[in-house]
C-alpha cells in the first residue's frame, strides 16, 4: 500500500521546526563533545564508556543550543527521576542513540513543555509491543496505513515524548498504557492520556514524527498562554 511519508529533512531542521524561538542542537561525531562540567562528571561516574558518551553529547548539545539562546556555559545537573535540570526560565529535552545526540531548548516563558525523542528505525521489535502499547494500539495498527511496525514505532516515540515534557512540568511518571497514541501519515501524531496529571488540563496532546537517516524522529511541543486570559492555551495547561 501507499502511504503519504514526511519529506527526509535533515533532523536538526526538524527540531527546529516546532516553534519559531526554540534553539536545537545536534551531534553525531561524539569526539567533538565538550567536556563534561562539575556534578555532571559524578552523575556518569560509574557509567560504560558507552553511556557516559551519549551523556557527554547530550550535555554538549544542550550547551550548544544554550548558548545560541544567550546562557553562558553551565553545569545541567541530573534531577531525581534523571530530568535534566535546566537554567532557570528555561526548559529543553534531551536524546541521544550510540551515535545521534540532540537538544531542544525553549524560553520558559514561551514554551511550557517540551519533549523530543529519537529512536533507531527498527528498534521497537513485536515482542516489546505489550510492554509499551495497549491492547487497542496494538489492534488498531495492525490496520494502519503506516503498517504496524512503523505505527507501534511512533506510539512507542510519542510515549517516550510525553513522559519527558509531562514528568518535569507534573512531576508526575505515567506508565506506557496511561497514553494511547494516534500516528498519522503526514507526519503527526495525537496522544490521549487516560489519567491526566494533577496541573495539565489536556487529556489530548499533539507531537509531529519523521523519518531520517536510520532514525525515526518524535517531538512535542506545547507553548505558553500568550495571556492569562487566554482561551485556547489554558485548554491545553492549567
Ligand atoms: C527516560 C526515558 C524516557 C529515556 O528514553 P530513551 O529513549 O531510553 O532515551 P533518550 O536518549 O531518548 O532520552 C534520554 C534522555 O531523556 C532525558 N530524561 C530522562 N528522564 C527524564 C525525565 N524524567 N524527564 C525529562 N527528561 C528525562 C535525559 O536527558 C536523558 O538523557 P541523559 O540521561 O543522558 O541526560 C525512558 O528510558 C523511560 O524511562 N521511559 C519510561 C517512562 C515513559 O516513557 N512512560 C511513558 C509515558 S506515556
């Protein structure tokens, strides 16, 4: 079957993408990351050489994309539940493969949450799909247009999207099976939460997907009221 694909742009315009003041940042030679700085060192320690690179050149984007927005080079520390600390008024996310690392970080007065995640197309096998996906998922992708693997794919992207924008905005950790997600060939995706946390008045939620260069790429982005009185945004925060 046919099915409508994205265009293959390249990842970091793709990040870029979701809002007009978002900074991004890329990384796929992790020699070239900088070094880590103060308590950063600590939280990667004990890591595998493997680890403690794609932690390097997570840190080395988000510095980069820092930057590009005005903050001097600082220390993003590791929070309890392995948040990324950000500056203050700042708020961004952070993935990474053995050999892709990218940042995305926002004003906090312009953008509420943000999640952004990347996967190696393939990564998902069906034998994973009941741990991530509901019964409902499951079924409904045996039929999509996306065909199964690549629909569960995105789901499973999308989730790990949510729970990286919800869990610093809630504090609230949601199991895989507390969100059903949509993918939809053009390249979005629609999330509904079963249990909405405590502060986020959405129980509908909408991110974009791509397909680029062996990676399938997620990201969610919801932006700041632009008042308080605002209708629109206060359905989507509280
Ligand atoms: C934490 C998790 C989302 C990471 O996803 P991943 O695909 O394995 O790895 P990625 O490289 O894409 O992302 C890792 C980065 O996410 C960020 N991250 C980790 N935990 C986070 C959290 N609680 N909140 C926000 N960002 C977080 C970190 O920056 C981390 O990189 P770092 O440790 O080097 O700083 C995933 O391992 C996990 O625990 N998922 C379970 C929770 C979940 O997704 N629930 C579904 C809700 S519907």
């Amino acid at each position: 079957m046919t099915t409508t694909r994205p265009a293959n742009t390249r990842p970091l315009l793709f990040w870029r993408s979701f809002h007009p003041r978002l900074a991004a940042a890329e990384l796929t030679d992790f020699s070239l990351a900088g070094a880590l700085l103060g308590s950063e060192q600590g939280a990667v320690r004990a890591a595998l050489p493997v680890r403690r690179a794609e932690f390097t050149a997570g840190r080395h984007c988000a510095r980069v994309a820092l930057a590009s927005l005005g903050v001097p080079s600082r220390v993003i520390g590791v929070g309890p539940a392995r948040e990324p600390l950000w500056p203050a008024r700042f708020t961004g996310s952070i993935t990474h493969t053995s050999s892709y690392a990218a940042a995305v970080v926002g004003s906090g007065d312009e953008i509420l949450a943000l999640g952004i995640d990347v996967e190696p197309i393939g990564s998902l096998t069906p034998d994973l799909w009941e741990a991530v996906l509901t019964p409902t998922e499951i079924q409904r992708f045996r039929a999509s247009p996306l065909g199964p693997a690549l629909a569960a794919a995105i789901a499973f992207s999308a989730k790990e999207c949510l729970h990286k924008a919800l869990f610093p905005a809630t504090g609230v950790m949601l199991d895989f099976h507390d969100a059903e997600v949509v993918p939809a060939p053009a390249g979005t995706w629609q999330a509904r939460i079963a249990s909405v946390p405590r502060g986020w008045l959405a129980d509908s939620l909408h991110g974009r997907w791509q397909l680029c260069a062996g990676l399938l790429l997620c990201g969610l982005v919801v932006p700041c009221p632009v008042t308080l009185d605002d209708d629109g945004p206060a359905r989507a925060f509280r």
